[in-house]
C-alpha cells in the first residue's frame, strides 16, 4: 500500500486561468450535411417560424427556442437542421438530419465549447466564444485536444434533438 | 470534402456521453467512411447493452434470465465475462450487479427506487455463465447494469473497426473512457475539483485511459457532488476518492478497474497488478496519487 508515491503537478498547469475552457470546432453546416446526406444538396427552408409556432414547438419539447435554428430541405427528401442547446458549462451546436418522414437519421456535433469559473448563462456567458475558430487557443490545456475526466452527459443535445423533431411535426410536415 | 487533412475528428451523442473519434494520416473522404463505421459500432454496443432501452439485450436479460437461460450475443457476453474476471479479482468491489442501488438512489430508473427497496443482497455470484453464450440468474432480484464498463468496451469495439478499415493512428473517446493507437497523443486528465483545469498530464500510445470521478455523473450538484459508484456490499457511494484514472491494456479493463479504485483507494493496488494496470487518484482531502508504475508506464 505505502507503494503509492504523492504527486502534483506545477502549480501553473494545475489552475493556468481564472475561467478556464475547452473547445473543439469537428463540423462545419456544410460538411455535416454531406456527412448526412451524402451526394444530396440541401436549399434553405423559405418558410420562417411564427411566434404561435415557436410557443408550440417550446411547449412540445419543453426546451425554450433562444435563437432559430437554420433549416435546409434535402433533394431526394429530407431535412437538415442545424442548431445549439446551452448547458450550465457547455455550448453545443449539433446538426441534426431527419428523414422525409421527420424520423432521426444522423447526428452529428459541430463545436463543442466548455467553460467554468463564469456560470452565468445565455449571451454574457457566450460572448467569450464569439468568433472563436478551432485555431484559437480556448482549450483547457493548450496543445491537448483530448480529456479524460468523468462522463459529460448529452442530454441537452438529446432535448434539443427532440425540439428538431418538434420543429418537423409544427412547421415542416 | 476532398481537402486532405492530418486529423479529422467527429463527436456524437452517444452512450449518454459525447463519443469523439479521430482519424490522422488519411484523406477525409476515407477518415469520415471509416469513423462513421466506427460510429455504428458503439451504436452496435448501445443497442445491446444499454439499460434504459427495454428492447437491448440487457434488458431481455434483466427480464428474463432468472425464469430460464436466455441466450446473448458475442459481444454482451464478452462484457459479461470480463466483469465476472474483475469481479472474482477484486473480490467482489466490481459486481454489475448493482443496478438496484443505482435505482434507489435515482440513478437509474425503475421500479424498484418508486418502491423504496432497501439495497438487494444478490452478487454477481448469483449470476451463472453457461455454455453456447447462455446466462441464467439464480435470484429472482438480481439486475445488471453495465454503466461501468460497456462504455470501455464500445470504445475498444470502435478502434477494432477503424483498425480493420486500415487507419494506423487514431483515437476514440467516450466521455473520458478513452484509447488511443498508433502515434503518441497528448492527453490531459481533468482536476476533480476544477474540471476546466488540468489534474495531469500525458503522452499515450496504443494505451487504454478512463476515468471515474465525482462531478458531471449523476445528478450533480454543487456541495454534494456524488457519482453514479456505489459499494456494492453496503449499497453505499464511495467518498473516499474524488476522481481515478486507470491506464489499462483494454479501455474496457481501464473503465472497470477506474471504479475499483473509486471504491478501495490504495487498497486496489493487488486488483491493478493482477491486470498489469496502473493508477492515479485523488483522495476525498486532495491528496494526489500514483501507484508504484505510473511514470514508468508512459
């Protein structure tokens, strides 16, 4: 038992910044919708969300609408959306194909930022992520793209799956 | 998407977790062809062994194998057998068994947390491995849940198809259960008590991390940040350690052994050799460990 040896890390490393973050950029719209659709084209949706639809589509996925979400219709049937859901320390846009009958086809994450130190939510809290690229350096440590820590859970994407689903079955159908 | 690219790397919802695949070395028409392969692997391994999908083959089981031997696929029952490995090495601190706590607790649901049950007394020595992939359960309470160690083997499963598809360097992350192959890659374990702050850093090649922890599982919550780990012998969470990384030969094996360290500390250290495993840890007070190995390791 007295095998194990106590370690620490320099200081530095341990706690670099005072709101410490970490983000990866994987998609762009238009690669995740060729990942999804491959060989289709997609148009934007001409049509726009009315209030009486968004308050529909809030109360059918219980998940409140902060920005609209962006909407091509797929040749060959289907749709791609593209959209983000907000969790107390992340910020995910995910895009997310449904086929022409509004089942689930693909899912697919575009950027993925974390932040801690500034729980504050909405448009403070994500400001600090505007215009960021995958180049910036907003990672939790520098040069390392990969974490191991405990399990982030995806149920905010899950809910914000199910929005897009509610989308289908209010606007697009 | 004909632009070549030294890495191409994807994320998705998977597992309950974000699962990230990354492909280095090869054009991106063959990386995406081979992650999305991948990609349908841990699917494969969610449709099977997941415990919230009553139509999984976990959840037949669940149902079904305390009446009769009911027959599983190849992959559940190579899980189920490496849990039985680790389960009779750590005498009994990994068991799958523990589904029943984890619902008394609201970790996982069913009916058993409505009926407020107090904690089950079956083991997975209550859980017989029989010929042709058969399991058969010899109580009628005992309910598996493979929370802490399918994830890892999803993640092998995931660098089996890349690797079969030709790619040579990579990685497979699901939400800390990590693995990587070929070149060394950079990898930074998360401070339990700051998760945007590095707690360790290391270089791995062809090497299995995963890490437990007491943040982000479960119901978290701010004061009392307690994961989904209990004792399977008290029904009781473990407290004495905030966060374990476990660097195995098989994520699987890294993810199961990260919960036996979660729950015996120092104490894990026969359970790690017997697997050729190394540790570190973080104690309840902060204290940072590495078992006798660590830097050798790497």
């Amino acid at each position: 038992m007295s095998d194990w040896k106590t370690f620490a890390l320099p200081a530095a490393l341990v706690l670099s910044t005072s709101a410490p973050c970490f983000a990866n950029v994987y998609l762009t719209a238009d690669q995740a919708q060729k990942l999804i659709f491959p060989g289709a084209s997609g148009t934007p949706w001409a049509g726009k969300l009315t209030e009486a639809q968004k308050k529909a589509i809030e109360k059918a996925s219980d998940l409140r609408i902060r920005k609209d979400p962006q909407i091509w219709q797929v040749s060959g049937g289907g749709w791609f959306i593209v959209d983000e859901v907000l969790g107390k320390h992340e910020y995910i846009t995910f895009a997310v194909g449904l086929t022409a009958g509004g089942a689930v086809k693909q899912i697919e994450i575009m950027e993925y930022r974390e932040s801690y130190g500034s729980e504050v939510r909405g448009d403070k809290w994500r400001a600090q992520f505007v215009g960021k690229t995958a180049k910036d350096p907003l990672r939790l440590d520098q040069d390392v793209k990969n974490i191991s820590g405990a399990t982030l859970s995806s149920r905010h994407v899950t809910e914000g799956v199910r929005r897009a689903c509610a989308l289908y079955d209010i606007a697009l159908k | 998407m004909i632009s070549r690219s030294s890495e191409v790397r994807r994320a998705r919802p998977l597992l309950g977790t974000f699962v990230e695949i990354a492909v280095e070395g090869w054009c991106a028409d063959s990386a995406h062809c081979a992650i999305d392969a991948a990609f349908a692997a841990v699917e494969e391994v969610q449709r099977r062994m997941s415990f919230h999908d009553p139509a999984s083959t976990l959840s037949r089981l669940n149902r079904e194998a305390a009446h009769r031997a009911v027959p599983v696929d190849t992959w559940t029952f190579a899980v189920l057998r490496a849990a039985a490995r680790v389960h009779r090495v750590s005498r009994g601190i990994f068991d799958v068994t523990v589904a029943p706590h984890l619902q008394r607790l609201g970790f996982l649901p069913g009916e058993q947390a409505a009926a407020g049950r107090e904690t089950s007394a079956a083991s997975f020595a209550d859980v017989d491995l029989l010929p042709e992939r058969r399991v058969r359960f010899r109580r009628p309470d005992v309910c598996i849940d493979l929370g802490g160690i399918a994830k890892g083997f999803a993640v092998d499963r995931a660098v089996a198809t890349l690797r079969a598809a030709g790619v040579r360097h990579g990685l497979v992350n699901a939400g800390g259960d990590l693995r990587v192959f070929g070149d060394e890659q950079a990898v930074a374990v998360r401070h339990p008590e700051n998760a945007g702050a590095t707690l360790h850093r290391l270089r791995l090649a062809n090497a299995a991390l995963a890490t437990s922890a007491h943040y982000f599982a479960g119901r978290w919550q701010p004061e009392q940040a307690l994961a989904a780990i209990v004792d399977p012998r008290t029904g009781q969470q473990c407290t004495q350690v905030r966060s374990a990384t476990v660097r195995a030969s098989s994520t699987m094996l890294a993810d199961a052994l990260s919960k036996v360290v979660m729950l015996q500390a120092e104490a894990a250290l026969p359970v790690l050799n017997h697997f050729r495993a190394d540790a570190i840890f973080v104690s309840a007070g902060g204290e940072q460990k590495s078992s006798p190995h660590w830097r050798a390791a790497f």
